[in-house]
C-alpha cells in the first residue's frame, strides 16, 4: 500500500481577539473617534498580529481593535441619522445589546472595513483576512413603520449597494476572504419560528452574493454562531435543524459554523453532509471563546477527525466558534485565553493533518469530488448543471421582487420605546470624522 501523503486542513480565526484593557478604558473616557486615540489602536493592531503569528496560525485578523462599537455596527456608527433605540438583542444571561436604528434617508456607511486592512497588512506576514457584517443584520436597522420619502425598496438597494462596495474593496486589497458575520441567523429561527424572516434574510443575502463572479464568491464565507457577548448567547437553544438547510442555500464558497459549543455535535454535524453542496468549505468551529476552558490541541484534533467522518478532507477546515470579543468593552476573556485557545486550535489542526492520510488507492476519498473538480462543473450552489453569472443575478432580481414588498423588521421584540435598563447602545459621535470614514 501507497504510503499516505499528508492532508492540509486550513484553519483560519473569526475576527475580533479583546482589547487592551486601557484602549477600552481610553475610548470610554471620550470618543472613538478622537485622534489622540490613533496611537493606541495602532499599538493594539500591531501586538494583536505579533500574537497571532506566535501562535502558528497561517492566517489572521487584526483582532477587530478598531471596530467600535461592535462587529455589527462598525460601518454606520456616528451616523446623523440614526438614533441608538433600535433592535434589542437579548442574551440567555438577561443582558442585551441594541442595535441602531434609521431616522431618515439616505442609507450610507460611514466607514468601510477595508481601512482596518490597510493597517494590518503593514504588520502581517501571513495572509489577513476581513469580517463585514451581512445585509440581513444592517437590515433590521430600518423601522416598523416606513420612513417618509425613503421606501423600504430605496433602502434595501442603498443597503446591498454598500455591502457590495465594502466587500469589493475589501478584495481589491488582497484580502485572503472575506466573511460576512451571519450571527443573527439562529436568532432569526428563535424570534419567528415560522421561518418567515430566516427565509427573508437568507434572500436578501443571496441577492448581494449574487453581485459577485463565483471566483469571488469562492473568497467570501459565512459565518454562523449563537452569539457570543459576556460569556453568554442570544440563540443557542435553536436547534441547527432549523438554520443549517437554508444556510447552504446561499451562494457562497465557505462556512464557517460554531460547533465547539454545542451540545450535540453529531447531530449538526449529520445535518452538515446532507446539505452541503460539493463545492462549499466547512471551516468547523473546534474551540469555543464563550467557555472558559483552554481546549487542548488533543481536544482540537478529536474534534477534527470527528468532523472528517461527515465532512470531505479536502473541504474541511477549522475555525474558532465566534469571536473572541464582538463587543468592543467585553472584558470577559482575556487576550491571553484568546490566544491560548487559538494556538490550541492552530496544533490540533495542524496535528491531525499531518495523522490523516489518504493512500492513492483509497475508494472512499476517490468517491468524494474534489473541490477543484466541483468548482469546474459551475458556479457554487452544488448542481452538477452550470449556471451561468447572468442567470444568477436574474435569480436574485426575482427574488427581490418578493423581498421588498415585506417588512423585515416588524418583529415582537422590537421595542416601542428606549427604557430597556439592560440594553447596551453605542455611544454618540461628536461628529469628528476618523481616518476610516468615507465621502459620499
């Protein structure tokens, strides 16, 4: 027999690694935006990354140390004309987060991510890779009630307009991928379980994947987790059978799901293989930032090769389940424990790749097609039959036919008013513009 040949499971992080405590103190002391501040982000920026590389890991992130408030709102904070009383989102624990909300038209980002990649790619080595927040979240910005002289059809087209230019920027400047954070996607099943708005969301992604050729869909992912903020979670008692089928559904080239966390790993797992199309990427969450426990890479590398029994070796990559800190003063894990954990997922990864072989005559991964082979037969969406670029943006265009006559944010727990004691919003602007915002 051959002698096996070495498998290359890639790993790559989330996004965000916790703050400096002193940057979080700082920036609460006055406003994001404030140049004084410039230097300690830079500082932040440039520990984070020597971090990351001392951990082995071939790809990284700039830790999100500029992303402020939050991996959601990064794009629009300071924004005119939004108010802070938006979408509450409430976590098992009893604390909840809030969102913004649109006051009048038109919609625009104030920033796009691709200015934090100008400043990571000076001090990495390795490739970096970029998060943008989805349509679907940003989506829930726009009230129940219509805005005068701005349709909900106006704002949906500014929206994916500005989702498309921040993605494209982002490639231009040689982002390793680009992955759009999808965490409300679970919340979506708990808040309607009918399946009404995850539908709504799926289609309005799908309708911004569809802008991109399927070379560039193969460098933009998906991210899916129950949310991580303070150690606790806003979905996690969402049962993945109610996400994972649709959540193949869209157009993209990689997934990256949160399974260190759950319960019943097995169970997403057999959910996994019966809807992922042959020519999507699985990168499998194997630590989990909202446990304390340091996973060991023997952990890491049980959970791989249990993944590998659902999940073709040559689509399998792994991945940390959410971020470490989305929440820019969440101070509940440390830097250290971040890295700790992601040096653990970085040695379990690499420790079994190099155990896993697969001999030349093996019929069991000769059966699976590869993904070179998959990608040849068309665009990503798993049918054997090509579809053409134009005949997907068409797909799109019908879809949003039916997408902009509903509302997607009229939902039970929108609030009526903005007395919610729990509720964390962003702190104002003073109208200074910082070094990332843009000119429209």
């Amino acid at each position: 027999m051959a002698k096996p040949a070495p498998i290359t499971i890639p790993t790559e992080p989330i996004g965000s690694i916790p703050r400096p405590v002193d940057l979080i103190e700082r920036v609460a002391r006055g406003d994001s935006e404030d140049p004084n501040l410039a230097p300690l982000y830079e500082d932040a920026i440039r520990e984070t990354i020597k971090r990351f590389e001392a951990t082995g890991s071939p790809v990284v992130t700039d830790g999100e140390q500029r992303k402020y408030h939050n991996f959601c709102t990064y794009c629009v904070h300071g924004l005119p004309n939004t108010a802070p009383d938006g979408f509450i989102i409430p976590y098992s624990d009893g604390h909840t987060r809030r969102l913004s909300r649109l006051t009048r038209g038109p919609f625009r980002y104030r920033r796009y991510a691709d200015c934090y990649l100008d400043v990571a790619m000076r001090y990495a080595h390795v490739p970096v890779k970029q998060a943008v927040i989805s349509p679907s979240a940003l989506s829930l910005m726009y009230p129940a009630e219509s805005i005068p002289d701005y349709s909900r059809e106006q704002f949906i087209e500014d929206l994916l307009n500005e989702h498309g230019t921040e993605i494209r920027r982002c490639l231009k400047k040689g982002a390793h991928k680009v992955q759009v954070d999808f965490t409300e996607g679970r919340l979506a099943v708990k808040i309607d379980p009918s399946g009404h708005l995850l539908n709504s969301f799926i289609d309005l992604n799908n309708l911004a994947l569809s802008r991109f050729s399927p070379e560039e869909r193969r460098r933009i992912g998906v991210h899916t987790c129950p949310g991580n903020d303070l150690d606790s979670t806003h979905s996690a008692d969402v049962d993945y059978a109610e996400l994972l089928p649709s959540l193949f559904e869209l157009k993209a080239g990689n997934f990256y799901i949160a399974l260190a966390g759950e319960r019943d790993r097995r169970h997403a797992l057999k959910i996994i293989r019966k809807y992922r199309k042959p020519d999507q990427w699985v990168f499998v969450g194997v630590t989990a930032p909202v446990d304390p426990h340091i996973e060991s890479p023997e952990e890491v590398r049980d959970r791989v090769l249990e993944a590998s029994e659902y999940i073709p070796m040559e689509q399998l990559g792994t991945t940390d389940d959410c971020g470490f800190s989305p929440f820019s003063d969440d101070t509940s894990t440390s830097r250290d424990t971040a890295f700790a954990k992601i040096q653990a997922r970085v040695l379990g990864t690499k420790g079994q790749a190099t155990a896993i072989g697969c001999p030349a005559e093996c019929k069991q991964h000769s059966r699976r097609p590869s993904a070179c082979r998959a990608a040849k037969r068309g665009v990503l969406g798993g049918s054997s039959k090509a579809q053409s670029y134009g005949e997907l943006r068409l797909e799109a265009l019908l879809r949003r036919e039916t997408l902009v006559r509903g509302n997607l944010s009229n939902l039970p727990i929108r609030p009526n008013d903005d007395t919610d004691r729990g509720a964390r919003s962003p702190t104002g602007s003073s109208g200074r513009r910082g070094p990332c915002e843009t000119d429209h």
